[in-house]
C-alpha cells in the first residue's frame, strides 16, 4: 500500500497579479481537513421535546482563516501599502485572510488541485 510520508507542497501562480505573486501550498491530509471543518462548523445536539435537534453553525470567515492558515507555507510577492514585502507568517495569514477577497477561494482551489494530483499520483504508485 502507497503511503504518504513526507510533506507534499506546490507553489501557485496567482493568476492576473501585477507583482507575480505566488503562494506555496500544502497537500492537507483528510485528518487536516476534517479538523477545518469541525472547528469552523460546530454540530450542537439541542433537547427537543424527547428527541434531539442538530443544529450546525457554519462559519464561512473562520473557515477560511483556518484554511489559509493550515495550507499556505509561503507566499512571494505580497506587498503592504508602502511598498514593502509582507512575511507569511500566521498573524500576516490571519490578516490576508481579511484583506484579500479572492484570497479563501483562490487557497480552496489550490488545495482541491493539489489533493487531485497526490491521490493520483498515489493510485499510480499502487499500480506499480
């Protein structure tokens, strides 16, 4: 059975952007991604009447932050307003993670492809 024991990660070009940036990302683990989703979507179990109702609380702002968080490892070409480079470090992610719109999607996206490209680069090495 193929297993993955290293860290899988790819850089990405952020398409239309005038500095050419380029964020790093990192392959998240089925473990990892469930872990997103139970902190950013909490599942309470309220009495009802003798049953239980299950209410979910989706938290799409968190979710996103946590995301960018957990798969990006680097990034090149992000910029403050003087000019300056921005380093990738959590309180910077936390901060792109409001500042940049398109930044959520654009990790999600990413982290899709990526998690695409290892799955079949593992149903390859099982057939060999």
């Amino acid at each position: 059975m193929a297993r993955l024991t290293k860290q899988v990660d790819k850089w990405f070009d952020v398409p239309n952007d005038p500095d050419n940036a380029k964020i790093k990302i990192k392959h998240l683990k089925p473990g990892e991604v469930e872990a997103i989703e139970q902190e950013a979507n909490p599942v309470v179990l309220r009495p009802d009447g003798g049953k239980f109702s299950t209410e979910i609380t989706i938290q799409v702002a968190k979710k996103s932050a946590l995301l960018i968080n957990a798969a990006v490892l680097d990034w090149e070409g992000f910029y403050n307003t003087k000019g300056n480079k921005i380093q990738c470090n959590s309180e910077n992610k936390k901060k792109a993670a409001k500042e940049f719109s398109w930044l959520a999607n654009f990790v999600a996206e990413c982290v899709e492809n990526l998690r695409i490209e290892v799955e079949g680069e593992l149903e390859e090495a099982e057939k060999n």
